[in-house]
C-alpha cells in the first residue's frame, strides 16, 4: 500500500511533474493514501474545502464509490462546510457528496438542520442537496391546516422543553412537521420514502396537514402524502382519497417488471422500442438533452432487475422469446410488462409449445422469465443511450458517476466502459480506477477498463520509458544483455533485415553466454508464440500479459530493468487491478526478471537459426548452447528450432538424434526433437 503524509501529497500536487501521480494517487481509500496521523472526515473536509480543483474532486469520487470512514462522521462534516460562508468553492461538491450519502441513517439529523438551519445560505443549499428546488418558507402550520388538538409523536421537538415527558406536542409547534410535509416533493425516491416513513411514525395527529397538503400541494407531494396517510391508518383518509387508494392497490396487485420511475421520464428517453435507435441518431446533443438522458439511466438503475443465475430459467427464456419475440408488445406498452402478463404469455405458450413444456415448469420459471426480459430489455436500451451519450460528451463530470453504475449494476457494461474511455481524465479515468477494482464487475469489463486506462495513461508511461536509470538504481540483467540495442519485447526479432554481421552475432553469442542456466528452470518465460498443436484456445489472453503490456511500455529497453523501475510497475499494475500480481515485490522482481530473460534468449536463437545463414559464424558454439537451453526448459521450442534451421551441420543432427533418445529429459524435448528429426529426413526425401 502506498502512503503518503497530508504535506507530500499537497506537494505532489504542486509540481507538474509529479501531479499525475498524485491524482491516481487520490483514488485510492483515504485510508491507504495518508498516514495514521489525518483522520478521514478532516480530509475530507480539506479536500472539499481546498482552493485547488484538483483536490476537490477527491471528495466527488464517493459518488458511485464505496464510502470511507463513520458516515455520521462526514455528514457533520459537509454540513459544517455548507455553513461557512468563506468556503463557497466547496459547496457545489458538498451538495454532490451529501444528495449521494442522503438520506442514509442520518435523515433524522438532516432534518432537523433543514427545519432549524444556523443561516439561511445552509438551509438553500442543504434543500437542494436533498432534492428539493429550494427550502422556500418552511412555517409552521396554522390551526385550521393541522386540526384543533392535533398533536404528534415528536421526541425531538418535547426535548426542548423541560419536564415534558409526554412525548406528544401540538402539530401547530411541531418545528419538524413542515421539512417533513416539504421533502415529500423531493425528486429523489429515498428521500419521499424516508420523509413518509417519518410523518407515519409521528402519529395521526399530522393526518390534518397531510390532507392539507393533498389539496394544496403539487402532484409529487400529494402523492406521497396519500402514501403517508394510509400508512398512518385507513381511517386517516378523505372518502375520495379512500376510492382512488383503493384503485390505487388494485393496480399495484400486479408487479411492474420495468421501473416506474423511468416511465415519467421525457421523451424519447422512455421508449423502449427498437424506434428509438433512429430518433437518438436524430437527437441534438446538448445540455438539456444530456441531463434527461442521466436521469433517464438513474431511474433505470433505481429499479434494476438482478442478473439471472439459473441456466434452466435461461434456456426457458430463450425457447419462449428467442425467435419469434412474442414479448416484444410489452415494450410498446410498459404498463403492460408485469410479472403477471409474462406469466399468462408463457402459460398459454407452454401448452402449445414443440416440444412441450410442463406447466409447472412454466410455472416454477415464470417469474426469473419475466425478470430476464426486463433486464433484456433495460440493457438493449441503456445500450443505446450510453452509445448517445459517447457521441459528444458534454459534463464528465456528471456522465462519469451514471456510466459506473451501469457497468457496476451490469446494464450495458461494455458500453458503459466505453463511454467512460470516451470521456478521459480526469473524470472517466477516475471512475475507470474504480471499476477494475470492483468486485461486482465481472473479469471481461474490468479487462476492458484497464485497456482503457492503458491508453489514458499512455503519456505517463511515455514519460517514464524516456527516463534514463539513475546511477543510484540496481540493474538486474548481464551487461550484455544490458547492450543490447533493441527493445527487449521485440530484440534480435526486429527489424527483420539485421545485418548479418560478425559484430550481431557476437552481440547473440554474448547474450547466450551471459544468461545460460546452471541448471532446470523452475518458473521459464511463457512461450509468446505457441504452435497450433499445443495451444489452448481460450477467449481470454493469460492475466500476465497484460502486465507485460504495462511493462513494456514503462521500460522498454533492456537496460532501463532496474529494481526500482520494476517496482514502479508493480504499483502501477497493483493500482490497475490487474489479476495475478504478487504482493511481494520481490518475488515479482524474481519472476519477471527471469521472464525478460528468457524471451531475449528466444529471440536470439529465433534470429540466429531463421536469418543467419552462413552456418560457419554459429557452428559449434550455437547448437552447443541450443542443447544447454532446452536440456535446462529456457527457450525450449527456439533452441531445438535453431537446431532443425542449421539441418546441414552434422552437430545439429546429432544433437537433435541424442536429445530425441534421452528418456531423462521430458517428453515434450523428446518429441520436438524427433519432429525435427523427421523433417530433417523427409526434406533428404524429397531432395
């Protein structure tokens, strides 16, 4: 783990050169950056408070992450800052971090700062934190708006008075009630549902201003307040809101499949047709348009089906909708797609299905059937829309949260990665960081993300393969090794038309003499280019290439493999999530050290077998050391292929003919050489 003091950090910060480390340095827990000696909620304070945008943009990143630290903890702390005026710079990203954290086990806290804020400025913004346009005038109730002798449950509000132990106060005095009433039409749902929960719990002495509110409120508010009053009790209900609750829960008997929220989105942002790929083509592209696109993905991931598990549900799935789409009307007519329309549909499909289906089979499955379509659907749909968005990004900033929890959530991930990409540093890097560290994204998206990341941070890495070693740092290849003129990822391999000249060859010969094995090599370089025959197919490229990848482009010659730079790629890797990286550096530096080796070695025989054709310049010396390497499993496939290229030197042939017999060496030897053997007898054949 990496750690730095508050003072390094801000110092990194500072310097130009050494900014970019510090950025990818802050996406990491706050836990793990800074010493023992800053406390998370102070620092993050600092970093919502510091004049620098940079810094800043730490805190931001508890949007879509998972949160460090005692939640009560940071709510003061933003709080504090909403309050003091000299700290405006922070508060944008305040009101960011507390709409993320609200309402969570502090609403009740919240509230009673949104009812009693310490300064008008902090009630402002705290209401829009909450999602509320404004707090507007939050007065009490009158008389005739919460009835004669209504009384609520309110410990908060009998706490301010001494010897009150009835824990009851009037509606009217209740300072509580009207932040209550007012967040009911806050456009966040976890908000309006705590809010509700919270009027219920005060009793039915607010059920007078909650009818109130039904007649005088806005729609969301009257809504949610009919919620609050069924909650607090049936009796509680005017006779006209009785009739539509009852109709209300009717409807509710079915189970919507898609979420509700997204159907109030704008159009076309709801339509769930295969019409809206033509109109998004359509679609400008500006502010307003991005903004309802974001919600519209927000109020999808809100609701959002699990993945399906069950392989038995899914090929059900596939028989019943796979050809001829007989679910596709539902994504016309959302109102339609619930759990109990799929349910007829697959019942009365089953019972003509060929081959059949068991009722109770459609039965058992009809549920996970109905939740695999709407996650179908949702991720055909958010497909399109991450595909808009990346057309030309506008607030990466506000892109960049929406487009992780897609990937997060698995709604159109690969896209989502992709539109992360698209968006760059800072912010689609950031949330890029995120990803390839999260558990909940499977191996395929995260492979995908550090690609990405890869070619973002592509500058960095240029910066480093410029930087010459330093004098102080340990190298760790031969000093001819070191020499070697060519990048060590491609060496004698490239370019193709190295000259044949006594000075490479004795570059090659010096090369083989420096790295020769003393012995059997336990851990060898993977073969970079295996044969047909004994290659695994597999979609998925081994985990270590990609850190050779990374390598290769920190240090791409020979001499820059030092101790100090391989270290750096370690971290560098570590920080990407890459699979498969040791915790131990040292065993890294062992590994990768050995491997580096070892595909030069290949390289060199490749070159000496392939493109040297004057035999005279590798006889005996290179078919000597062929046999050292592969009795030794270094370079194995490339020293016995030397062999088989140099057929016409009669060491070549008795070196093949007593490996070929040598039941001490693995059979894999074995069989090369007598491939090579054969080869060598049928070209005389054919000759």
């Amino acid at each position: 783990m990496i750690t730095v003091s508050a003072g390094e950090f801000r110092a990194m910060l500072a310097d130009p050169d050494a900014r970019w480390t510090a950025r990818m340095l802050a996406l990491l827990p706050v836990s793990g950056v800074l010493d023992g000696a800053v406390e998370a909620p102070r620092e993050l304070a600092a970093a919502l408070a510091d004049p620098d945008p940079a810094v800043r943009s730490r805190a931001e990143a508890v949007r879509g992450a998972e949160l460090w630290g005692d939640l009560a903890a940071h709510v003061h702390v933003v709080l504090e800052l909403l309050l003091d005026e000299s700290a405006a710079d922070a508060w944008p990203g305040c009101v960011d971090v507390l709409g993320a954290l609200a309402p969570g086990d502090q609403f009740e806290l919240l509230v009673d700062v949104l009812a009693r804020p310490r300064s008008v400025g902090l009630g402002e913004r705290l209401a829009i934190a909450l999602g509320l346009p404004g707090r507007g005038e939050l007065s009490r109730f009158t008389v005739e708006q919460a009835g004669r002798d209504a009384s609520v449950v309110c410990l908060r509000c009998t706490s301010d008075v001494p010897g009150d132990a009835s824990r009851t106060v009037s509606a009217t005095r209740c300072w509580r009630l009207p932040a209550l009433v007012a967040l009911l039409g806050s456009r966040h749902a976890p908000v309006r549902r705590r809010a509700v929960a919270a009027l219920a719990d005060l009793g039915a002495g607010a059920a007078g201003v909650l009818r109130t509110a039904r007649r005088t409120s806005p729609a969301p508010v009257r809504r949610a307040a009919l919620e609050a009053l069924a909650a607090i009790g049936w009796r509680e209900l005017d006779p006209a809101d009785r009739d539509l609750l009852t109709r209300f829960l009717r409807v509710r008997r079915h189970h919507p499949l898609l979420p509700t929220a997204l159907g109030e989105c704008t159009w076309p942002w709801r339509d769930l047709t295969a019409v809206r790929h033509g109109t998004l083509e359509r679609l400008p592209h500006n502010d307003s348009t991005e903004r309802d696109a974001l919600a519209a993905l927000t109020a999808a991931l809100a609701d959002l089906p699990p993945p399906s598990v069950d392989e038995a549900a899914e090929a059900l799935f596939r028989r019943f909708d796979g050809g001829e789409r007989r679910l596709a009307r539902l994504s016309r007519w959302p109102d339609l797609a619930t759990r109990e329309t799929v349910t007829a549909l697959l019942r009365a499909w089953a019972a003509t299905a060929d081959p059949p289906v068991p009722a109770r089979q459609a039965e058992r499955y009809s549920g996970q059937v109905a939740a695999i379509w709407a996650r179908t659907t949702l991720a055909a749909w958010a497909y399109e829309v991450l595909r808009w968005l990346a057309r030309t990004p506008g607030d990466a900033r506000r892109i960049a949260p929406v487009a992780q929890r897609c990937a997060v959530s698995g709604l159109a991930t690969r896209e989502a990665v992709t539109l992360l990409d698209a968006l760059g540093a800072p912010y689609g890097e950031e949330a890029l960081l995120r990803l390839v560290r999260d558990e909940r994204v499977d191996e395929s998206s995260r492979a995908l993300a550090r690609r990405g990341l890869v070619t973002l941070r592509r500058p960095g890495y240029d910066a480093c393969a410029a930087r010459e070693p330093e004098l102080d740092e340990e190298p760790l290849l031969p000093p001819a090794v070191r020499a070697l003129p060519f990048g060590w990822d491609v060496g004698f391999e490239w370019p193709y038309d190295l000259p044949e000249t006594a000075e490479n060859v004795g570059l090659a010969r010096a090369i083989l003499a420096a790295c020769a094995p003393d012995g059997p090599v336990t851990d060898p370089a993977p073969d970079l280019s295996p044969t047909p025959d004994d290659h695994v197919v597999d979609d998925e490229d081994p985990p270590w290439l990609e850190i050779r990848s990374v390598m290769r482009r920190m240090m791409p010659h020979a001499r820059q493999v030092t101790r100090e730079r391989l270290v750096e790629v370690l971290d560098e890797c570590t920080l990407l999530g890459m699979p498969c990286v040791p915790r131990d550096p040292a065993e890294f530096v062992r590994r990768w050290v050995g491997w580096i080796e070892g595909w030069i070695v290949a390289q060199v025989f490749r070159w000496l077998g392939m493109y040297v054709d004057d035999s005279t310049l590798v006889t005996p010396w290179a078919m000597d050391r062929a046999e050292q390497y592969a009795r030794a499993g270094l370079a194995e496939r490339q020293a016995v292929d030397l062999l088989g290229w140099h057929r016409d030197v009669p060491r070549s042939r008795e070196i093949l003919a007593r490996l070929a017999a040598d039941d001490t060496v693995s059979p894999t030897l074995r069989a090369r050489a007598d491939a090579q053997l054969r080869d060598i007898l049928a070209h005389r054949t054919t000759s």
